[in-house]
C-alpha cells in the first residue's frame, strides 16, 4: 500500500503526511531528495517538489506543492528508485523508467498571472443571464431555442432564464451588459432579492486541475475567503440593503495570485426606508406636531382667559378695601421700598463683613494654637521652661489680639455705616446756618482724626459766604454729609503725607458761596477741596456706587458716598459732583436749592439705590 511522503518535525513530534489529495503526482514514492531545503519526490507519475514557507511561528510550517509532469515538459514519469543527485551546477540528475537518465537544469519560477472572470450570479438559487437588445437580437437565429412572439417577454435557453435588458424583472434593473459573460452594469437589486451567490473562471491554458480561487465581498467579508477550487461562491443570504463589491482572485500552477475581478452591485432598501418614505413621515410628524400645537395653545389660551376673569374678578372686591387702605399704608410703603433698595446691597454687605470676619476667626484659631503652645510651656519645671519661648508666644498673642481687635473695629464700623444710611430721617427741614454746620462738621473731623493719630496735622481753609443766611435744610442729614466729604478730603492729604514727599503740606479747604441767576433764582454751592492725590479717571464714575471706594483695604466700608449722594440729590433735590486731578487733589461741590424757611418744613424721604 502506498502512503505518500511522511515528514517528521524533531522539534514538535509532529508528523505531516502529503499524498495525492495535498498535491502529490502519485502515492507511489520511489526516490527522495533534498536540497536548498526542498524536499524532491519522484513517483510513477511525475516529479513532486515540497517546499517550507517561512512562518513567525517555527513550530507550524506552512508548504507549497508544486508538480512536474508532462505539461511541463517531463515526458517520462516513472523514476526510479534512489536514482536522485544535483551536481555542482545545480543540474537535477534522476533515472526514469529504470535505465534511462533524465538531467534537468535549475528551475526558473514562472510568475506568469492571468486574469479571473466572473460568469455569472444566482439570485436566489437561480441563474440569470442578461443581454443588451442590441445584442440580443444579433443571437436569436444563432440560438437553439424557442422564442416567445413577444421579444420582451423571458426566454429559456437549456433551463437558465435569459433576462432582456432595458426592462425590470421582479425589481431588478441595470443599465447595460460587458464583458464575454454579459454581465450586467449598474444592477440594482430589490431587498427582497438578496440571496446571491457568484459564479467565476480562472483563465489558464494548462494545469486546469491545480487552479485555485480566492474571494469575498465588500461591505459583508473583512478577509479572503478560505482557498478553493470551487467556481461558485458560497451563497450570501439576507444582504442588508447597500452598495456591494463582489471580487475574486485565482492562481495556477506557479502559485502566483493574479488581480482580482471585480463586479458591482446595489441591493435598494424596502420602500419604507427610502428617502421619499422619510420625507413623508417628517411631513406626517411635523403635521401631527402642529396640530398638537394648535390643540395644546387652545387650551393654554382658553385656561389663561379663565384663570384672567377670575383674576378680574377677585381684583374687583378688593378695588374697595384697597381704595380705603391705601393712604394709611402709604408711609409704610415708602419704607418698604427703602428696606428693598436696602436688600439689593446685602450681597455687597455680605462681601464686606465677610473680610473681617475671617480675619478674626483666623487669628483666634491661631491664638487658641498659641495659648496650647504657652500651657505646654509652662507645665514643664521651671530648669525646663524656654522663658525665650514664652516671650514670644505672648508677644505673638498680644499681636493677634490687636488684629482681632482691629477687625472687629472694621466690621463694627460697617454695620454702623450701614445703620447711618439706612436709618429713617425725621424728613423735617429746618432754617439752618450752612456757614455754621460746615464750620462744626469740618472741625469735628479734624480732632476726630487727631484722636486717632496724634501725628496727624493739617491745615484747614474756609472761606464762607456770609450772604446766604439761613436756608431750609434737614440738618442731621447735610451735616453726614459734610462730615463724610470732610473726612475723605483729611484721609486722602493723610495718605499723601506717608507717602514722604519733600514740601507737602496737606490742605484741607471748605468754601460756602451764594448763586445767583439773572432770573432771580439762585441756589447755595459748598466745596470740600483737598490736596490728596487725587482719584484715578478710570474709577471716577464708581465713585457714588454703594460700597466702592478708593481707600486701602479695611479702612472704609464704601457707603457714605453713596448715602451722601442720595441725600443731596433725592433729599433736598440738589447735585453732587466731584473733580478730581490725579496728583493734584480732588473737589466735591454741593449745589442746593436756595429756600429761606421760617418755619420748619417737611419733605419727602430719600431713597437708596
């Protein structure tokens, strides 16, 4: 019984068999030989050369098989045994048939390719041929077929159906046929015919029985086929609808791969996945949404004409009750709105607070560390204790004391700044002497800061206009005012005068002037001027904004600019402007309405922003 060639790999222990079915001539092996790593075998029917591919894994060899016969040029078959050799010139030397000596030279790869045809395609188990008309008609007499009268209709030749062009079958359309196949161009397939399989031929003049095939599909196959010798495809079922790409390679006996051919095709989506199927559901949706729309407007409409009347209606009842009440919940009301514009500064408040708040939690967590520190200290004896260490720690809470100290003060002044301007005024103005509330406010804040700072000094300037006599003011109001202008004018020369410029001499001055019109009308004009430095341009327009202010941080809380203007402007119906030169200094003038009062008079409240 004849076995093949066996090979054996030392490494693995594996054994591979080749006979007939792997490629070999014949079964039947009478002589072996190797070399250049290929394995020669001479059998009753040809020459078989056995050849390893090189592999990233060594322990599995992939082989190729390539027969010599008399398509190749061998005439005689039949070797015999051990009768293989190579001389120096690679020349193969063998013995055939017994006595005689056949000599072949080194052989030389043909890497000849031709090319692969695609014959035809099943659709749905069933084969179809296509024909142009054109070309259809040139046939008919050539055919061996009968032809139905109506040359439109289908036609069998040998059991296939012969489908015409320029006409649609069960969905099926293209434009025309190529090719010596009659293949059709642009085929457009419905989604229900989308079972396929693809028929195919490799060109090749010998050796037809070691042609072998490759293919796959685009949009469906991510890798070639497995290799066959099979001149149909596999069938490919259920096509989702797309556009596809069927291409098939073939190689012969040489082992060369030739291009691949390649065949087009669209399978369409059924009709309620078509573009036109899309564009009528937007339309029906977009429809039904409209009239949702209407619908849901109606009710909303008809609800708000409901909910309305009854608005009316209850407003009505109480036109009455209202009417009564509204002249004793007036004066309530202009403090409502007071408390309101308040509320509309609680954020600014609360960033204010916030600071010193922080600094005082702070440095009394600080502290309550120290005074830890100073317990372990003097716990120790006496020869232990660190009387340096003590000292500091002292010093050190001295120190946060006065931070806590100086933070509490500047919280403290903010709450009161904000009582001073949101605290209602009696709203009653009186005849006052202006000369004399500047000249009391002006000295008020020079010893008020002379107290606080005993380096402080200053010279102070008035030059009042003893014309304007007494004028319908609310004192306790103006008088913040002036204080508060008063006050700024000292901090700001203050601030220059730390600055060590040679020759400086911080000036404060208040001026008092009478207006006159040529109308009769006039009005009373009071100047705070100081020699500071002035503010800068691009913050000037802030400079009555509630809680902005031009001073260092912790000194100031920013309102009594603020409370000033409101008082001038909506108080007494007057203007507050500011000059101001960088450098220079920096004027506020008061311009009042003149109004001589013999009694005392009342006036509306001013309101906060």
């Amino acid at each position: 019984m004849d076995f093949g060639v066996q090979y054996i790999n030392l490494e693995t222990n594996e054994i591979t068999t080749f006979t007939t079915e792997e490629g070999l001539a014949a079964n039947d092996v009478y002589a072996l030989g190797l070399h250049d790593g290929e394995i020669f075998t001479g059998t009753s029917r040809g020459l078989t050369i056995l050849k390893p591919q090189a592999e990233s894994d060594k322990n599995k060899i992939q082989w190729t098989v390539k027969t010599i016969g008399r398509g190749q040029g061998l005439n005689l078959l039949d070797f015999s045994e051990n009768s293989f050799t190579f001389d120096r010139n690679n020349r193969f030397w063998a013995g055939v048939q017994g006595e005689m000596l056949t000599v072949m030279n080194e052989l030389e790869i043909d890497s000849t390719t031709t090319s692969t045809n695609i014959t035809g395609i099943n659709i749905l188990d069933k084969q179809l041929k296509f024909f142009y008309n054109e070309v259809i008609h040139s046939k008919r007499a050539a055919l061996d077929t009968i032809w139905a009268t109506n040359s439109n209709d289908s036609i069998i030749e040998n059991k296939t159906e012969v489908v015409p062009a320029n006409r649609t079958v069960e969905g099926i359309e293209w434009k025309t046929t190529e090719g010596p196949y009659d293949m059709p161009v642009e085929l457009t397939l419905p989604y229900t015919q989308n079972y396929l399989s693809f028929e195919y031929n490799g060109v090749y003049f010998s050796n037809q029985d070691q042609v072998y095939y490759r293919y796959l599909l685009e949009g469906i196959d991510k890798n070639w086929s497995p290799i066959t010798q099979e001149k149909i495809s596999e069938n490919y079922r259920d096509l989702p609808p797309g556009s596809y790409s069927f291409k098939v390679a073939s190689k012969g006996f040489n082992d060369v791969w030739g291009e691949p051919s390649s065949f087009n095709f669209t399978i369409l989506p059924p009709w309620w996945q078509s573009w036109w199927a899309y564009g009528i559901y937007f339309i029906i949706l977009a429809f039904l949404g409209y009239r949702f729309h209407l619908y849901q407007k109606g009710r909303t409409l008809k609800k708000a004409e409901e909910v309305a009347q009854q608005k009316e209606l209850a407003q009505a009842k109480e036109i009455k009750k209202a009417y009564a009440e509204l002249k004793a919940t007036q004066t309530q009301l202009i403090q409502a709105e007071k408390m309101a514009s308040l509320g509309e500064l609680t954020a600014g408040i609360a960033h204010e607070i916030q600071n010193p708040l922080n600094f005082v939690n702070n440095f009394s967590e600080v502290n309550r560390e120290l005074i830890e520190e100073l317990k372990e200290e003097r716990a120790k004896s006496k020869k232990e204790r660190d009387e340096q260490l003590q000292e500091e720690l002292l010093t050190d809470i001295d120190q946060n004391l006065e931070k806590i100290s100086h933070h509490g003060k500047r919280a403290d002044s903010i709450v009161k700044g904000m009582l001073q301007h949101s605290r209602a005024s009696s709203g009653e103005k009186e005849p006052t002497d202006i000369n004399i509330l500047a000249d009391e406010y002006l000295r008020l804040a020079y010893h008020g800061l002379r107290a606080k700072d005993k380096s402080f000094n200053a010279t102070m300037e008035t030059n009042f206009d003893q014309k304007i006599g007494k004028i319908a003011i609310i004192p306790q109001d103006m008088g913040r005012v002036i204080l508060n202008l008063i006050t700024n004018a000292f901090h700001a020369v203050q601030e220059r005068k730390k600055q060590g410029k040679e020759g400086y001499e911080p000036t404060v001055s208040v001026v008092t002037k009478k207006l006159s019109t040529s109308s009769g009308a006039g009005g009373i004009e009071i100047e705070v001027k100081d020699n500071g430095n002035g503010i800068p341009k691009k913050i000037i327009q802030r400079i009555f904004e509630p809680f902005f202010t031009t001073k260092p941080s912790g000194r100031g809380t920013g309102l009594g600019l603020s409370m000033s203007y409101e008082i001038v402007t909506k108080g007494h119906g007057g203007t507050l402007k500011v000059n101001s030169k960088e450098g220079e200094g920096t004027t506020f003038t008061i311009i009042l309405p003149a109004k001589k009062a013999t009694k005392k008079t009342k006036t509306a409240k001013p309101t906060n922003p």
